[in-house]
C-alpha cells in the first residue's frame, strides 16, 4: 500500500516536474523567438531609404540591438501623417516647416537635424533658361518660367515638392496647366528618369544624382543650390498606445543614429563607391 503511494506520488512529482519544464521551455520559446519576431520598429523616409542608406542602418542596429527595422519608403509630407496616425515609430523628412508644425502638434516626442545633402537642378545641356552656375532657387525658377522652358515636377507631397511649391507662390507664378509644366506624381529616381527622357529640367537632391547620374543622358547638373537638411522625429508614444510596444527600441534606434556610431554611417555611406559623401552628418559633423 505504502509502495503504491509512494509510485503515485512519484508519478505525480514527475508530472509536475514535467509541465513546469513544458512550460518554461514554452515561455522560453515566447521570450526568445516570438518576442523577438516581433521586435520589430517602422522608419518612414524616402530617398534615405531608396538609395540605401536605411538599409545600412538597420544592419548596424540590428547586428548591436537584434530585432528588425522596416521601412515605409514615402515622401516627407505622407511620411509625417503616417506618423500622425500612429503608423511608424520614426520619421526622416527635408522640409522643416512640415516637421515644425509635426511637432508643434504634438506628435514628435523628440526631434533632430540629422544629416543634409544638397539641393540640386538638372537640366539638358542647351539649358535654354540659362540657369547654369546660379545657386538662387528663386532666380533659377523664375529663368525657367520666363523662358517656358520645359519643367518636370514630382508633385508627391514630398519634401522637394513642398520647397518647389513655396518657390513658385514667392514668385507669384502659377505654373499648373502650362505646357512648359509636367508633374511626374513619381518618386526622386523616377521622376529623375522621366525628366532625363523628356529633357526637362528637374529639382532634386545631390544624392540622388550622384547615385544616378550615369543612367542619364540627356540631362546635365546646372545648379547647386542650398543645403537640404534631413530631421528626424521619434513619434510620441503617447499618442498612440500601439507605439507604446517597442518604445524602447524605437528610441535606441534614435539615439543610435545621432550618436557616434549612426553619423559615421551616415559619413562613410557611398564614399568607397562613388568617390565622394552622399549624405553629411549634422548631429556630429565629424564622427569619428
């Protein structure tokens, strides 16, 4: 009798033992492989993240930090309302009236200037507005507009529309529903391309056209303009408790790109390849 109760209860020690190993192997799986799935942050950007600069990001954090980096490739101003909506965690745009007023609203928890380019204007070689050596965006639209020369505009929303836009109404000119004027409604490499086909002149950023200058043939750099600085927004979490999940990663990755470490990326990207920066870092202008 005494025997038999001691196997039962042996039986039951060994279950118990059991389920608790299940389980923690269970919890373990959770912890280590789902959770880490699932740790994952969503950056919102456009050319940083065509010309492949988010990807060197994301490989550098991911290699230090583990979980992923997604990017939305969208222009600055959709860009900022996916982040009012709560729809990514980061945000990397070039007009800094639309970050502004991002903020002033109250869904950047932290904002940066974190690295510029340059704003450049393409153009076939006859350049037949005569805009060639000018670095006035202004004087360089309003040579075109008298000339009615032929004009490609993205007419995206984004950051380099948004500047083309406020170029046109401080000049108190009208372009839309000219022949002279086109708009692409396609992103920077795209429209660069249409431009290049048409021979049209075309506003755009230095990095983009030094990744992908050799594609064209008929167009020409005319113009280098104004510094085209890029800030980047931590999307408060606040606001969107969905963001509340992976906030701590979300600010790591902020921290990280302002840091040493992010701006030497942001310094070395390109260099090897093609001979000089495509991006230059603000946060620290000379990381080391």
């Amino acid at each position: 009798m005494e025997q038999t109760k001691l196997v039962t209860r042996n039986r039951r020690t060994s279950l118990a033992l059991f389920c608790v190993f299940t389980i923690t192997v269970i919890l373990g799986f959770y912890t280590h492989g789902f959770c880490q799935e699932y740790r994952q942050i969503v950056i919102a950007t456009g050319s940083p993240f065509e010309l492949g600069l988010v990807d060197e990001f994301a490989r550098a954090f991911q290699q230090k930090y583990g979980g992923t980096v997604r990017c939305i490739k969208t222009p600055t101003g959709p860009g900022l309302d996916l982040g009012r909506h709560g729809l990514t965690h980061i945000t990397m745009g070039h007009e800094k009236e639309a970050t502004a007023r991002f903020a002033k609203e109250g869904y950047a928890a932290k904002r940066v200037d974190l690295m510029h380019n340059f704003t450049v204007v393409a153009g076939p070689s006859s350049d037949p507005a005569k805009i060639s050596g000018l670095t006035d965006l202004k004087e360089v639209h309003k040579r075109i507009a008298m000339a009615k020369a032929h004009y490609l505009s993205r007419g995206d929303g984004g950051g380099m529309n948004i500047l083309e836009i406020k170029l046109w109404k401080d000049l108190n000119i009208k372009p839309d529903g000219e022949k002279w004027y086109q708009v692409s409604s396609k992103f920077m490499l795209d429209s660069l391309l249409d431009a290049d086909k048409n021979g049209q002149y075309h506003m755009l950023d230095s990095s983009t056209w030094t990744l992908h200058k050799m594609k064209t043939k008929n167009l020409k750099l005319l113009v280098k303009g104004p510094a085209n600085e890029y800030e980047m927004c931590l999307v408060n979490a606040a606001k969107h408790p969905n963001l509340q999940y992976n906030k701590d990663m979300a600010e790591k990755f902020y921290e990280f790109l302002i840091g040493n470490e992010g701006q030497k990326i942001i310094a070395e990207f390109g260099v090897k390849k093609y001979g000089e920066p495509i991006y230059y870092p603000t946060a620290i202008k000379n990381p080391e």
